[in-house]
C-alpha cells in the first residue's frame, strides 16, 4: 500500500509532550504513523496507544511500528471515545495524547477516498469507510439551505448560496457523482474574476463537506475535554489543526479549562468552585519553520497548542 506523508510539526510535538520513558501515550490520529514513531522511539517501559478511524492508517501503523511492536497497541476507532478506549483496555489514565487534525496526506493522494478536488473519483469523503453517510449522500440529499449552512459555516466560501443553488440546479438534471463533476459544478457558480487569484475554487466547499461527513467539528470540543480528563497530573495535550474553525474551538476549549471561575463579572464572590484543569503552554500557537514549510507545503496552515494537566 503506497502511504506517503511527511508529519507536521514532528520534533516540535515530541519536545510538546515532554516524554517519560515509562509514560502511557496516545496518538488520536495515527495517519502515516510519523508522530507514533518518533514518540515510541523515547519510550522503554512505557507504551503507545495508535488511534484512527481509517483501517489503512492501522494497516500502514503495523508496518511501521513493526520494530516497537511490544510497546503499542492500535485500535481502529475515533479519538472521540477516548474514554471507553481506555476502559477497554483497562487504563486509567495516560501521561499525554496527540491530536493532528484534518485530512491526511495519504486521504488527499489516494484518488478513489474522494477528499481530493484534483483527481476525479466517486463522492465519498468518509475518512471510517464502514460509516454509512457520504459525500455523495449530503451532496445529493441535502437541502439548498443545508448545503448553503454547511458550506458557508465550515467552508468559509462567500460564494456559498451561489454554490449551493448551483449544485441544487444540477442534480435536478442527474446526480452529482464524481469529485470533478462538483468542481464543474463550483466553477460555473463562482464567477471568473473571483476565481483568478487565491486558492482551488473547490477548496472550501470540499472541505465543508468533508467536515459534515465526518462530523469534524461536532466531536472536537467534547474529544479535548474528555482527553484532559484522561491525563494524569503534568501529561500533555498537543493539538495540530490546519483551519480557523478547528483552531477557534481548540483555542477556546482549552482557555475555558484553563480557568479558575466561570462566575459572570458581575457576581463579587466566586459561586462556582471551580478549579483550573489545566495550563496552557503556548499562549501563542506554534507553526512551521521556513525549512519546514519549503520542505512541506501542506503544513502552512498548520498550529500546534500544547496544554499540560494540573
């Protein structure tokens, strides 16, 4: 199976989490098994925790971590049930988890997984192959108010009522069932002028899509404060997102543990008792180097926020 990616922000997260050698850690979101790799690397007694959805990831990890096989296990699940995987394998707590968000360099390469809008393949999208909605479904299924909310909400596309008529426009003629079909479609609904300049015009709606399918950001919130309660004392979260939606809702998620009270300004007396469960490491998310970002393109958009449990 050809897997090919380069990992964002590698020795950044290794320095992040802050390895011990007898450390319990978990990598949510395996990909090409970089991260996995070098965290296994600084573990002796300790032990890895492979997470992803996506069989061909847990295919590729058993490949790659062949050599360090005794210190990890993999599941085939969703970071989002970090608690019942650890009660499943009858762990307490971990001692820190990664997170690197979005679509993988081997989802974007392979043609027939659908998330590419440069390589023609069947609407699909989903990153667990064994769910049961598609790209396919919500392009051809949804409502012209429902493409327009998602498209505009988690695409950011000014053009998003347009689109969304459009596509409406076309399946009233034949379905939409190829990639390249819907970018045809993208194209006649954004205008020439606005096309010229800035990134693939298909770019946004195929990543509002892509988040619908996969409920992306519908799980985050919920996934970051059920990994903090997993961590013991000074284990770490790393967290990698590649766009504004993501980022928002880990920058304010993790500042929202980060908290001592939660009582409105008005009230003179804290009411609430609540006691920080964290601190926040980079006040400031860190991105990619030059080299890093000569080296690999798909990281310019790439910020890491780490937070450690207190």
């Amino acid at each position: 199976m050809n897997f090919e990616h380069t990992s964002v922000l590698l020795k950044e997260c290794i320095d992040g989490l802050n390895i011990k050698r007898d450390g319990i850690y978990a990598d949510g979101t395996l990909g090409g098994a970089g991260h996995s790799k070098e965290i296994v690397k600084h573990l002796k007694e300790g032990f890895l925790i492979g997470i992803d959805q996506d069989l061909n990831a847990i295919q590729k990890a058993q490949d790659e971590l062949k050599d360090f096989l005794d210190n990890v296990v993999l599941v085939h699940n969703n970071f989002s049930n970090i608690k019942s995987i650890l009660e499943e394998l009858k762990i307490k707590n971990i001692d820190g988890m990664i997170l690197d968000l979005g679509v993988s360099s081997h989802q974007l390469d392979v043609a027939d997984r659908g998330f590419s809008y440069n390589k023609d393949a069947s609407l699909d999208m989903r990153m667990n192959p064994n769910q049961k909605v598609s790209a396919w479904d919500i392009v051809n299924n949804y409502s012209k108010n429902e493409l327009l909310s998602i498209i505009r909400r988690y695409g950011e596309e000014k053009w998003a009522s347009r689109i969304a008529d459009f596509i409406v426009r076309e399946r009233e003629e034949k379905t939409i069932d190829t990639t390249l079909e819907l970018v045809d479609v993208i194209k006649k609904a954004i205008p020439s002028g606005a096309r010229r300049n800035g990134p693939h015009p298909a770019k946004r709606t195929f990543q509002a899509i892509r988040i619908e399918v996969n409920q992306e950001l519908d799980i985050l919130k919920d996934a970051v404060v059920n990994i903090v309660k997993a961590l013991k004392p000074s284990g770490r979260i790393c967290i990698i997102t590649f766009h504004s939606l993501e980022d928002r809702i880990v920058k304010q998620t993790l500042k929202e543990l980060s908290l001592d009270c939660i009582c409105p300004v008005q009230y003179p007396i804290c009411q609430c008792n609540k006691q920080r469960d964290i601190k926040i490491i980079t006040r400031k998310p860190i991105t990619p180097s030059k080299d890093e970002l000569l080296n690999n393109p798909r990281s310019r958009s790439a910020k890491l926020r780490i937070a450690e449990k207190v």
